[in-house]
C-alpha cells in the first residue's frame, strides 16, 4: 500500500512555505508514490480533522505565491483554545493522525513549531519538520526559508528612506522584525548602509548612539539611519531582566516562580519594542528630527525571492527522501551546501543568536557602523 503523508505549516506565514509544499508533494508523488494530504490552519486543522487532499494538480503553480494554500495558526497541541476555553487537545490530534491512516506528519515552522512536533513524536507519531522563518533563528540549522526574502524586503525599505532622510536632513528609525535575534535587523542594515545598527544581541545606550549621530553632523552628514531590530533593548533593561532571570533560577516554589515569570514578560515588555520612544529619546538629545518607520508585516508578504525557492525545494525535496527512509523525529537542517537531520530533542528550547564574532558584526564595526555599545 501506498504511504500516506501529512502535511501543516505553523506559526507567522512565511514566503518560501507553498515551494516547500510543492517540492515535499512532487517529489514524494513522483519518486515514491506516495499520497498527501495537507491539514488547514496548522495544528487546529489537525484537532479539527479539516484536510485536503494535495495531488498534482494542486501542487501546480503555487511555486511563486507567497504565504501558504493550506493557512496557518500559532494553536498548540497542548495549549488550544476550545470554545470559551484552553484544553490540551493532544489526545484528538492522535485520534485523527490514526483516522487518516497517516504514515509521517511534516510541520513546517520556527521554534514553536519545532516545539510542539517534538510534543507529537513523544506521543508516538511519526514527524519530521522544516525549519521556516523570516527571523533565521531557529536552532541547529546554518538557514531558514524565508530569511533571504525578507531580508530583500527589509534593505529595500532602507534604500527608499535614504532620500527622505537626505533631502529632509532627518533621522530615520526603521523597526525591523526580530524579537529575540537581530538577523535580519543586522543584515538589512549592513546591506542598506544604516548608520546603526541595534539588535536584542547586544543591550545598547542611547547616549552613544545619540553621540554617533552628533558626530555625523559634525562631520557635514546631514541625515542618519538608523536600523533597529524589534526586540533590542536597552543597557538599563537588559540589566534588569538578567537580575530577575537570576531570581528565577534560585526559586524553588511554584508561585514564586510564576510572579518572578510575571515580572519577566512586563519588563519584557517595557524595555524591548520601544522603537517610538527611541526616536524620541534622540531628537531630545541630537536636536535633530527624527521620523519612525516600523516595517511589520510588510517584511513577510509577497513572492519568494529566488534564494528562498531554492533553499525551500532542496528542503522539501530531502524531506521527502528521509520519509520514505524512515528516519523520523528530525528536523531537516542545512549544513553548508547539504542537508542533514537534527532530531527534534536537540532542537527544542535553541535559539540561534548573532555570535560576537561573526562576520557581519565585524564589518559593520569596521565600517564605522554604532552598535550602540
């Protein structure tokens, strides 16, 4: 009999997820004989037992379109909200691996996802995942599709503020997507040329920021821009959250631990995404008017660049290779120009930050680039 395969994608839609789609649903009809089915709306698709199925003709042209056919949610296996309430819905997502006869689910998705695939191969299923997200930060993997076109997306934005920020003789804040890793924030603004450069990675001080613009105008630059990850966060904050996060780890009791973890997510909250307040806090100190441009959603949107196409074929197509070996309960990462499994226990809880000494740090250093610090 012929295997039968699931497949879902979670989390933020992701340009690059239809091409995954279309190489895992090709490639295993094609060599393997397999049949697929893909679940809507991620993992509540699954609960739900909504499916369709994803034959040839479905697969065709959907190698250029953004988001993904089968849609997609941030539901948890164990954590779904159920009319008016949040049930652990585990037990009927088995329920309805087993009712579609599925021999393997594929998930597609960042750290979440990775997360809760892991939930499901302890439960007994069969899984393997592809790591997506604009953000690049999952761990065990050198890249994720959808990085390449949003980080396409983000330099150009840069490139159009440059005039406005020139002819206007302005500082120009451009937020970019990154809550925990600065990737993209980092990447957007060494390729667009962004004056700084702020990301989670490293805590920054205003005052020397304030001071690298104020020595650009001394020096006859009439205009900075400066690039900002959504997630970076003050020396003041960082400092603050450390000292809770140290707390943490001494508490033993239960309810401690929750209002400590309280305290965390609300000084999460004050010091990280205060992009507004940054450029306040600058045409306070610099004199200099200073406009915000938060990029949001924006940077997820459209086609797949041509990168992302490829990376997403060559995941899809080895995904379908490792199915029909069997070798279940991994990710499918890339290292270098091959691809290789990371099993899923390995993945979870790893997020993949900017090293200090990586290559696109040192040349922004050495091309003057502040980094706040």
């Amino acid at each position: 009999m012929s295997k039968q395969i699931g497949i879902l994608t979670s989390g933020g839609d992701t340009p690059g997820l239809n091409a995954a789609i279309r190489a895992i649903g090709k490639a295993s009809i094609r060599k393997y004989g397999v049949n697929i089915i893909g679940f809507l709306d991620g993992f509540r698709g699954l609960m739900e037992n909504r499916s369709i199925p994803l034959g040839s003709k479905a697969l065709s042209g959907i190698l250029t379109q953004g988001g993904t056919i089968l849609g997609t949610s941030r539901e948890k296996p164990y954590k779904m909200r159920v009319g008016s309430k949040i049930k652990n819905m585990t037990d009927a997502i088995v329920e309805n691996y087993h009712r579609n006869h599925l021999d393997c689910l594929v998930c597609m998705g960042g750290g979440g996802t990775q997360k809760n695939a892991y939930h499901l191969v302890r439960h007994g299923l069969n899984v393997i995942t592809l790591p997506k997200t604009i953000d690049n930060d999952v761990g065990m993997t050198d890249l994720t599709f959808g990085f390449d076109t949003a980080l396409g997306i983000a330099v150009g934005a840069i490139d159009r503020l440059h005039s406005t920020a020139h002819s206007h003789h302005r500082i120009i804040v451009v937020e970019i997507m990154g809550h925990r890793a600065g990737w993209l924030a980092l990447g957007a603004g060494v390729s667009g040329g962004a004056d700084v450069i702020l990301i989670p990675e490293i805590p920054y001080d205003i005052n020397i920021v304030a001071e690298s613009i104020l020595e650009r105008s001394r020096q006859g630059k009439s205009f900075s821009i400066v690039a900002v990850a959504e997630g970076a966060i003050t020396l003041e904050g960082d400092q603050k959250i450390q000292n809770i996060k140290k707390q943490l780890e001494e508490v033993t009791k239960k309810k401690e631990k929750a209002q400590i973890k309280n305290e965390l997510r609300a000084l999460d909250k004050k010091y990280t995404g205060n992009t507004i307040f940054l450029a306040q806090q600058l045409e306070e100190i610099t004199r200099l008017e200073s406009k915000v441009t938060i990029l949001g959603h924006l940077q997820r949107g459209g086609s797949p660049s041509a990168a992302d196409r490829i990376l997403a074929t060559r995941l899809g197509t080895a995904c379908a290779k490792y199915m029909n070996e069997e070798k279940y309960g991994n990710m499918v990462a890339v290292k270098g120009d091959k691809t290789n499994l990371v099993p899923l226990e390995n993945v979870v809880g790893k997020l993949k930050l900017i090293p200090m000494n990586h290559p696109w740090l040192i040349s922004a250093r050495e091309v003057g680039t502040c980094l706040g610090d």
